[in-house]
C-alpha cells in the first residue's frame, strides 16, 4: 500500500482539501496528512512520517 502524505502549512486551503479528498476515495493508498497551522504541531513525527511515506505534498 502506498502512503501519501500532506503537510499543511495554510489554514482553510480549499485546493489542498479537495485534492486529500479525493485520493482517500484510492484504492490501496494510505493518506495522513500534518497541519503544521496547528499549536501543537509535532515536528518529530512530521520528521517519521517524511521518511516513511512514498510521496509527501506541501501546501
């Protein structure tokens, strides 16, 4: 299974929510996005989940 991940660096970025919407809709593709907007951001599973995903997306 592929893994996909998005960084969000934007709040309410409407394109990057439509597109996340749509590759959940994928077969065999495992979709994790980060909202690096949010207060609590956790870089060092940011840093993990970089490494591990097949493809990372910025926004």
């Amino acid at each position: 299974m592929r893994e996909i991940l998005h960084i969000l660096t934007k709040r309410d970025d409407a394109v990057a929510k439509a597109i996340i919407e749509q590759e959940r809709n994928l077969r065999d593709v495992k979709i994790d996005a980060i909202d690096l907007t949010a207060k609590d951001a956790d870089y060092d599973a940011l840093v993990k989940k970089i490494f591990s995903a097949d493809a990372v997306h910025v926004w």
